[in-house]
C-alpha cells in the first residue's frame, strides 16, 4: 500500500543527508571565497573593464558611466558579505574586488 504523496523513512533519511552534505558545501564556498586573493587594478580584464578599488576617486571625465553612490558592494553581480572590505564578483572569477571599488558593468542591485 504505496502512495505516491506519502515520504518513506529511507526516502526521508536521504533527502536529509543531502541537505546536509548541501549545507557543509555552503560553508565550505564561503571560506574559500574569503581566501580569494585581490583583484589588481592592472589585471588586464579589470583594466578593460575600468576596475578601481576606490570609487570615491572617480570623477566624470575618468570614467563618464560612473554615478556617484556607486559601488561594488551595491553591484549584483557582487556577492560578498554585507559589511565585509572585499568579495567574489560574478565578473572577476576568482579574485575579490573590493566593497568600495567600481566598473564599468556595475549593475545596482534590485
């Protein structure tokens, strides 16, 4: 008497050791992800791409499509912790950009 809506012990137990392994996974990315070396402002696709760690810095005549505000860490293709110096970046695979820092495919964050 098998009910294709009713979940088994053993199918239960499974999809809890997956869970599990899936949440190790997590953390285990995230402290990699603090260990990722820094992004220098001469990598030649941070230079395409206008990279600078300091946004601040930034005028209109250096970098036109800049809006004052902007920043990596209200960029969605940034993913590094809320209030952390520097993160992953969907762009810079590999390399943490700095919260602070700024390109040309800053994307603000819906």
């Amino acid at each position: 008497m098998s009910d294709a809506n009713t979940l088994s012990r053993r199918r239960f137990l499974s999809l809890a050791a997956l869970a599990a392994a899936g949440t190790s996974g997590l953390i285990a990315t995230r402290a990699v992800a603090a260990d990722l070396p820094a992004l220098a402002a001469d990598d030649p696709l941070a230079k395409s791409l206008n990279y600078v760690p300091d946004a601040s810095k930034l005028t209109a005549a250096s970098a036109p499509t800049f809006k004052p505000g902007s920043a990596c860490a209200k960029c969605s293709l940034y993913s590094g912790a809320a209030g952390a110096a520097s993160g992953p970046c969907g762009i810079f695979a590999g390399k943490a950009v700095s919260a602070k820092g700024w390109c040309i495919s800053y994307a603000a964050k819906a």
